[in-house]
C-alpha cells in the first residue's frame, strides 16, 4: 500500500519534469531532470553499505567499541557514513517529490514514527517495571517531542538517539543542499568547506555550547551536514567515477587527520571526539567514507559473491531504523534478566554470545516494529493525499 502511495505522489514529477528543469541552469539543467533516482549499482551499493553499518553499530554498542581500545573506537566513523548515504538517497527522493511539503512529509514520518514507537516501548516497560506512569512534566514531555528523551525516565538507553535528532534538523535545511546542488553546486562546496572548518575551531576552543538553541545542540547538525553533501555531491559529479580525485581527496583526509593529531597533541581515541566533532573526527570520517567509495565496486563484488551475505544485508538495509532504534532495548534486557551473563567476565566468549543474542532479539522484534513502523507511514501519506485532492 505505501508504495502505491508514493507511486501516486511520485507520478507527477515523472510527467512533468520542468518542475526541476526551473530550479537548474547550463549543464545541470539536463542531468538534474533525468536525475531522480541512483543507478541500480549505487542503489545497491548503498543498500549493502547501510546493511553493514547497522551491523557495525551494534557489534560496537555490545562491547565492539571496547574490546581493542583505541583502535577499535574507530569503529564510529560509521556513524557518518549513515549521514552521507542520507544525503545520496534524499536527494533523489526530493527530486521525485512534486512539492517540498511532500518531501517532508515522507522524511519527517520516516524519523518520527519509529521514533515515537520507542517512546510508547520504554513507556510500558517503565510503567511494568515501577507500577507507576512517568512525571508527564512538560519539561519531560517537550523532550520526548524533540527527540532528546529524558534519562530519568527511560528504563533502558536509547542514546542513540541522538543521530534522529540531528537528521531531523539537518532534513530541514536540506532543500536548501539540493538547490544548490542543481543551481550552484560549488556554493555547495563552500558550505561543505565552512562546516569543516567549524569542526577545526572545536579543537581550538570549545564552541559547540554556543550552538544550544531550546535545549537543542545545533553543532552536531552543523558538522554532520559535511558528509551529507558530500553524499549529495558524490553521486551527481565528483561520482562520474572519477577515482584519481577520491584516492587524492582519501590520503589527503587521512595524512591529514594524522597530522593534527601530532600537531595538537589529540588522543587518538574516537571516542573523545563524537560528542562534538572536531577535525581529527570529521577528516578520519571522511578518509573512510572515501575508502569505501574507491573500492564501491569490490565491495559489491564479494556481497554478490555470498549470496547468504548479501541477504543478511539486504534485511538489515530493510530494517536499519527499527534495529538501530531498539538494539539498546535488547541489550537492556541480556543485562537484566538474572542468569544470563556474568558482567566480571568479559572474555570474548562472551562478547560473541552476547552480540548473537543481542542480534537475533532486535532482528526478531525488527520486522513487526518496521510494518508497523510504514503501516502507520502509509496511513498518514494516504490521509494526506486524499486531503490534497480534495482541495
């Protein structure tokens, strides 16, 4: 059903492709109308690299990030790459909307359905676990809306979440990316350079307590938008497969990145640097996205090569919000049911049965969270549609 609705949405781009035509101007104007969706490679090629970055995600929140420290914490920087595959995918998803408003209807319940399906999960274990419901202080319920939950009435982490609530800003202002991308595309790169260079003041002086707006940390959005457009980007010019400039643009991130290191004396540990991306984070991110890019088509060589791989990617793409969104709830529940481990002894033995346990919980609840999840999506789109063609 939803994807019969979005068909009826999308059909109207398709058959009037002027639409985007106004928004261009010289040699972008052709490639942005024929531009509105990824080749079936880079579809794929996505659809793996996401599949494997949940994956990573979780090994990393089961004790992954730990286990081989500092090394190992290196293992976030695939949190950005999340960011950078948003960035590709939306951009055609914008250009196949007819309207904005319709844009960000289908982004924004995209976030906010799962999301809000949490917020009712850790409502009924808390309301199991204390027999009581939680203070529904506006301060709490004001929280929960803008996606940054209080701890104090969450039974179980879902830290996590900060990524929903720094997607949500960065898909408001991302219109504005993909107008640029088709109207003055080197804007766009001089609005990539300036987030950057925002991340290089962070190791100077600590400025993103300067960008607390209502309770909302704007400076990860802010850091986080680099690699969405240079998803944007990558997929519509540097993308013609230009693999002298990514090998180039690859050491240049990662000597770079080596180098600040030395010159301001950093900890190498990644994970001193998530909480407000500095340049030592935002260059290693950017090295390793651009790693992965340079060897797209030897990854989806051996994904294809394993078929079993390939599907176990394939389902974790299809279901990557509702496994990232409720990974800490099973993680909560191996840590709390008596019997199960033993916390002195973390050997990796134990890493290992944790991780299968903690994955095959999420994957098992996953499936009903997703239908759920686009049964609620595809309502709301249909009520919306109905609506629109009313007036």
């Amino acid at each position: 059903m939803k994807d019969a609705i979005l068909s009826n949405y999308s059909s109207h781009l398709t058959l009037n492709p002027l639409f985007l035509r106004k928004f261009c101007c010289g040699r972008n104007c052709e490639t942005a109308v024929i531009s509105n969706q990824l080749s079936s490679n880079d579809s794929k090629f996505l659809s793996y690299l996401r599949g494997l970055s949940i994956f990573v995600i979780v090994f990393g929140h089961v004790g992954g990030f730990w286990v081989f420290q500092p090394y190992s914490e290196f293992l976030h920087v695939f949190v950005p790459i999340f960011f950078f595959i948003s960035g590709a995918v939306n951009f055609f998803s914008f250009n196949r909307s007819t309207t904005t408003k319709e844009y960000y209807l289908k982004r924004f319940l995209g976030l906010l359905i799962p999301y809000y399906l949490l917020c009712i999960l850790s409502l009924l274990v808390f309301v199991s676990l204390n027999r009581y419901l939680p203070s529904f202080e506006i301060e709490n319920v004001l929280k929960w809306v803008q996606i940054r939950p209080s701890k104090s009435i969450m039974p179980f982490p879902v830290g996590q979440v900060w990524f929903l609530h720094t997607l949500f800003f960065i898909t408001l202002i991302s219109p504005l990316y993909f107008f640029l991308q088709k109207k003055n595309e080197l804007i766009l790169f001089l609005i990539m350079g300036i987030m950057i260079i925002f991340s290089g003041t962070q190791l100077l002086f600590d400025i993103d307590n300067f960008f607390i707006f209502m309770g909302n940390n704007l400076y990860k959005p802010i850091v986080h938008s680099s690699f969405y457009i240079y998803g944007i980007i990558y997929f519509n010019s540097i993308r013609i497969h230009n693999l002298k400039f990514m090998v180039i643009f690859f050491v240049f991130s990662l000597l770079s990145s080596f180098y600040f290191v030395y010159f301001f004396n950093l900890n190498i540990n990644y994970e001193f640097h998530t909480y407000a991306p500095d340049l030592y984070y935002v260059l290693g991110s950017f090295s390793a996205i651009s790693f992965l890019l340079i060897f797209q088509e030897t990854f989806l060589t051996l994904v294809k090569y394993n078929k079993y791989i390939e599907r176990i990617f394939i389902f974790f793409n299809k279901h990557t919000f509702s496994i990232f969104l409720l990974h800490s709830f099973s993680i909560y529940i191996y840590e709390t049911i008596p019997g199960l481990l033993n916390r002195q002894e973390k050997t990796i033995i134990y890493g290992i049965i944790k991780l299968v346990v903690v994955l095959t919980a999420t994957c098992i609840l996953a499936v009903p969270f997703t239908r759920l999840s686009s049964t609620i999506t595809a309502i709301i789109l249909k009520l919306n549609f109905r609506s629109h063609n009313n007036l």
